[in-house]
C-alpha cells in the first residue's frame, strides 16, 4: 500500500515532472543499451541513482511497461525487455507489413513541404559523425527519424499510434542495437534515398516494395546475428 508520502506526491505536478524527467532518462538509458537487456530493474537502485522518490519512479516504471522496454516478471520484479530471436523475427516482419503500409500511404498523402522536410532530415543523417565513420547509423527519434516521418506523413492515425506510440521505442531499442554492423548504415541510408524518390514521385506502389525490402534486409541483418553468435549469446 502506497504511503501518504508517496500518495501525496504522486497527485503534486512537482511529481509529475520529476517522473516525467526520470522516465526520459531511464527510456534513453535503455533503448540506447547503457542499461541492458534483461537488467532486473531495482527501485532503491534507481530512486538513489536519479534522486527521485518511490512515487514518481514508479509511475516512470509503468509507463516504460507501457512502452514494452520493461516487463513484469512474477517473483522478480521488472527486467528490462530481452526479445529472443524468434520474438525479435516477428517484430521485424510486423514492421515489413505495416511499415509498408504507412509508407504507400505517405507517398499518396505527403505535402510536398513535407517531402522536402524528409529530404532534409536525410541530408542531417548524412553529416552524422558517426555515420560518416562508419561505425553506425543517425538514431535520433521523433522528427529527426526517416521512419517516424514516414508513419506520421501516412495520414493514419491507428498506424501512427501502433508504429509512433506502442511499439517506437521497442523497434528504436533493436534498430540502435544493429545499426553499427558492418556496412549496413551506408546500406540503409541508399535505400532511405530510394524509398524517398519514390514517395517524391508518387508511386505508393513502388514505395511500398522499397520499405518493406528496406525492413526484410535489416530482419535478415538480426538472422545472419542469431546465426553467427556464439552458443547461449543473448541480446
């Protein structure tokens, strides 16, 4: 039973952006890879590391159960999501589907100044420093994400809310995690120009073939890891 303490605080907007402030961190802590998959998240751990009491944290630690980054274990407590190959497999082709989707979508329903915002946020990925040595790929989220753009430029809401609400986090966790394999972010960001040009140009049809070999390449990318990891590797 919560305490007056913690009761009190949680209802405080002191509270609510102390765990607002503290849900951020830790969500960036764990889609970044600082805090590992399959981490028993403790709460004296982290209200000590973050300076935040019990009832802000814990709200903090509901929503990232919300977001899938952290899943209740019974007996446990919360670990931070650990996705087997086969779970990971089924995130990528739910990804091919709808993320092709969203971008035929986008190429019929885009405004012109938004393709122009899509191009300009490709030509800041190109001047990433990381992606110029070529040890990973631009990963910033929200408007400075190809993908993101591309979900909200469908027009969708439902898919909006499936692709840049539910599963975002999620799917940046993994996409962060393999974006430094070898060659692939030179790779990507080619099949980011292509997927563009044929959203500039209007062909949905095209777009959409482009997005989802885009999306089969990166699932084969998490295939070729599974296979080629030593015996026991986890993620």
């Amino acid at each position: 039973m919560p305490s007056t303490q913690d009761a009190s605080e949680a209802l405080s907007p002191d509270s609510a952006t102390l765990s607002e402030n503290v849900f951020r961190r830790i969500q960036a802590a764990i889609v970044g890879g600082e805090i590992a998959p399959g981490s028993k998240i403790s709460e004296p751990e982290l209200a000590r590391v973050y300076g935040i009491s019990r009832g802000p944290l814990r709200e903090a630690i509901h929503r990232l159960e919300g977001q899938r980054l952290l899943v209740r274990v019974p007996h446990v407590g919360a670990r931070v999501v650990s996705l087997n190959r086969a779970e990971l497999i089924e995130l990528y082709e739910i990804r091919e589907s709808l993320e092709g989707m969203a971008c035929r979508l986008a190429a019929e329903r885009m405004t012109d100044a938004q393709i122009d915002e899509l191009r300009q946020v490709l030509h800041t990925h190109e001047q990433d420093a990381a992606f110029q040595a070529g040890v990973g790929y631009y990963q910033q989220e929200g408007d400075f994400d190809f993908h993101y753009r591309i979900i909200q430029g469908s027009a969708n809401r439902t898919l909006t809310q499936m692709l840049c609400g539910e599963l975002y986090q999620l799917v940046r966790m993994y996409r962060i995690h393999f974006s430094a394999t070898p060659n692939r972010p030179r790779q990507a960001f080619a099949e980011h120009h292509r997927i563009l040009d044929a959203i500039a140009e209007r062909d949905g049809e095209l777009a959409e073939l482009l997005m989802r070999r885009h999306i089969a390449g990166s699932k084969r990318n998490v295939e070729r890891h599974y296979r080629d990891a030593p015996p026991n590797n986890s993620l």
